[in-house]
C-alpha cells in the first residue's frame, strides 16, 4: 500500500518544546554545519539563552500556526489524493522515524516523501531526506520516492497569482510594487551550493511576469553573526520606501503555513510599522490561506506526476 509522508519543521506548544525546538534544529548539520560534538555543544548553549524570548514571539502571535496548519494540509490531501497521508516534523514531535515507522506498521509499503518547503534548500529538503533515509535503514520493506522542490509548478504559480491578485484586488491599489520575502539562508550554505536563492528568485520572477508587475526579492529572519544571503528584508523595504516606492504588497513565497516568520517578522515588525509611516501610502502582507484547493491540487499533481 502506498502512503504519503508530508514534512513540515514543526514549532514549540510549549516554552519546554520551545527549548527542545532550538535544540533540535541547531543540532541539525544542515543549519549549523559544525563537528557534532561542537554542534551539540552550541544547540544547548544556543537553546538555553534564546527560548525565553523566543517562546515571548510566540505568545505575541497566540502560538504557532504552523501545526495545526500541516495537519489540515494533509487532511485535505488525503480527501484529494486517495491515499493514506500521514504528517511529521523535523524539530518537534511526532518525528519523522517515529512517524515512519507507524506507517509500516500500518501496512504501508511504499511513500511518497513531501514537505511543505516548495524550494528545495540543504536546510530544508536535504535536512528532511537525510532524516528519511536514516529511517529507512530499519524499515528495509520500505521503498521511497522523495519530491524535493515544486516552486514553479503550474499549480503552484497558479495558486499565488490567485492569492495576489484577489489580494491587491481586495485592498484596491493601484500598481504596487511586489515585494517577493523568502527565508534567509546563511551565505556560507550558498558558497558549498546550495541553489536555494536563485530558485526563490527564479520563481518570483516567473510570478511577476506572469502579472506583468514590478517586483522586487529579499530575504528575511536572519540571526547570529555570520552573513546571509540578501538583500535583507528589513533593510531592503526601508531602502525602497526612501527611494520613493509608495505601495508596497509583501508575498512571503516561501512559506506554504502561517509562522512566525511571517506573521511576527513581516506583520508586526515591518507592516505594522510601515502603516504609520508618512512615506507610504500603502503596505500589507498576503495572508497564507489553510489547505487552499489549489496549494492541495499542486500536491496532488506532483505525487501523480
């Protein structure tokens, strides 16, 4: 029997899954590509002082979306595709090997492996498919098909046209000027190969070609000292405000669920502020709707292509 396996980074219920949360994903090579012993070392240090603060960002948002969201995408997709489709997480429980191996023993014996990061990323996708394969070398009846990157799918490029333009529709303004957000990866990720920019960049410019819109891309949520792929987002939209830009719409295209990424970085950081700021003449944020038919019908079309 053939399931699907969706894949999501999870996010912290609790200020305890908070710390388990930064924990887990500093510890992960693929963020923070350091020996393991150091890398673990660093995830605890990191963990300990960051999860007070970190969990304070969550309560200002009411918790994370990013569960409950995962979980009536595969709901949905399950009702569309057919098949069984079971959810898992990177960072926080249910982890992918437990989940994994529920599904073995639920008679599943081939699966289809998709997250719910449409640009494929050593941070994202390869982080999930190395976690998939160390699972399955317990699991030796299982056979697996990993769908790694789905940005510009037609489907896909469909369904954040809609979204945009019911947006800019919806808000009535007259020629802004689209502000294409994805999360930032550290430049060092970019230098060993990672194509991760170039695809956001790729896809935004397939988006606004499609709309025939001016469109500008930046990158946002950067921590630490080390240096990240820009322009920075922050920096960016002050850049094009005091060089006259006037309407701004900000479309956070790499994020398929609300989190805090969009709704603290870019609502109450950034839009919130902007509002009141004289320069502008109009700022907002296209929401990310839960289990969209056509974001559904995208999963749907790569599972059976």
């Amino acid at each position: 029997m053939k399931g699907i396996l969706l894949v999501n980074m999870g996010g912290p219920q609790s200020i305890s899954e908070m710390r388990l949360f930064l924990k887990n994903m500093f510890s992960d090579k693929y963020i923070l590509p350091l020996p393991l012993g150091l890398r673990q070392f660093v995830a605890n240090m990191i963990a300990k002082k960051r999860h007070p603060k970190s969990w304070e960002k969550y309560q200002l948002i009411g918790g994370t979306p990013i569960i409950k969201h995962t979980e009536a995408t595969g709901k949905a997709l399950q009702a569309e595709a057919n098949m069984p489709v079971y959810t898992a997480y990177s960072y926080t429980p249910p982890f992918i090997a437990d989940v994994m191996e529920q599904m073995v023993a639920d008679g599943i014996d081939k699966m289809d492996v998709l997250t719910m990061y449409p640009q494929a990323s050593d941070t994202t996708t390869s982080s999930v498919f190395t976690d998939v394969r160390k699972a399955a070398k317990k699991l030796k009846s299982l056979r697996i098909r990993e769908i790694c990157d789905y940005s510009v799918h037609p489907t896909f490029l469909e369904y954040w046209q809609t979204l945009i333009e019911e947006h800019i529709a919806q808000q009535g303004i007259e020629d802004p000027l689209l502000l294409f957000t994805a999360h930032a990866i550290p430049l060092y990720g970019v230098k060993r190969g990672d194509k991760y920019p170039d695809t956001v960049r790729h896809m935004a410019k397939r988006l606004a070609d499609i709309m025939d819109r001016p469109y500008e891309v930046a990158f946002q949520s950067r921590v630490g000292p080390v240096k990240w792929v820009g322009p920075d987002t922050d920096d960016h939209l002050e850049e094009l405000v005091s060089n006259g830009t006037k309407n701004v719409v900000m479309i956070p295209v790499s994020f398929t669920t609300e989190c805090l990424e969009t709704v603290y970085d870019l609502n109450i950081k950034l839009v919130d502020i902007y509002k009141n700021d004289e320069r502008v003449q109009h700022i907002s944020r296209v929401e990310i709707p839960v289990a969209h038919p056509l974001f559904i019908e995208t999963l749907k079309r790569v599972i059976n292509e």
